[in-house]
C-alpha cells in the first residue's frame, strides 16, 4: 500500500479522491430524523464552497457549474457534520434544510420505494 494510500485510508487528512470527471457522490442526510434526502456530486469547487459557507454546494452535471442547494427556492441545506468514506470517494453531508429537499416538492428525494417492480409511495 503506497503511503498516499495509506494516509488516504487510514490518516488525519482531508484528501478527497475524485473520479475521472472530477467528482465524488455526497448523500444528504438529515441531521436530526436520519432520513436520507439526496444523493448528488461534487467536484473541488464544491466541497471548498461548502467548506467555507456551511451550506451545501454542489456540481450540477446538466448544466456542468458549481450548483448552491436552495439558490432559487430558499431550501438551503445548512451542513452539520461532514462524514467521509474510507478511500475518501464519498461523503456523507449531515445537514438541516431549510424546506423540502427535492425538486418536485417532496421532504425527501426517495418519496417512493420499488415493490415488485412498481414504484409505490413511501407512507410518511
């Protein structure tokens, strides 16, 4: 194991691993319930924007630009706590929003659950 590597795996440094395109997954979880409330991406741009403002930023991929959660609706996402993975390809953003999380309205992005084969509403 290269010591890159290891500080990566195992160390006390921020050293996020991106893809290819220059992106991680982060997935919104609310920080007092637990839910789950979205998955996204982000590049370097950001996680250095989240860092510095506290509210979660991220890389929209249709439009290819840094993307401020709640920049039109309001629905910030104040972020709480950061978790990482251990190779550092992911996080996990433990926030508070500020409103409903989805696009279309919905508390959470996962308003519905596959059963068999059809995609059935989660009862809140």
């Amino acid at each position: 194991m290269s010591t890159d590597q290891t500080e990566r795996e195992t160390g006390s440094q921020f050293l996020p691993k991106f893809d290819d395109k220059g992106l991680l997954s982060a997935v919104v979880q609310d920080a007092d319930s637990g839910a789950i409330l979205m998955v996204a991406f982000m590049d370097q741009e950001a996680v250095d924007a989240t860092l510095n403002t506290g509210i979660a930023h991220f890389h929209s991929r249709s439009r290819g630009t840094l993307w401020k959660k709640g920049e039109t609706s309001g629905n910030t996402l104040q972020v709480e706590q950061i978790l990482v993975d251990c190779d550092q390809d992911a996080l996990v953003l433990r926030c508070l929003p500020a409103g409903p999380t989805c696009h279309t309205g919905a508390v959470s992005c996962f308003y519905r659950r596959l059963e068999d084969g059809i995609l059935q509403p989660v009862k809140s």
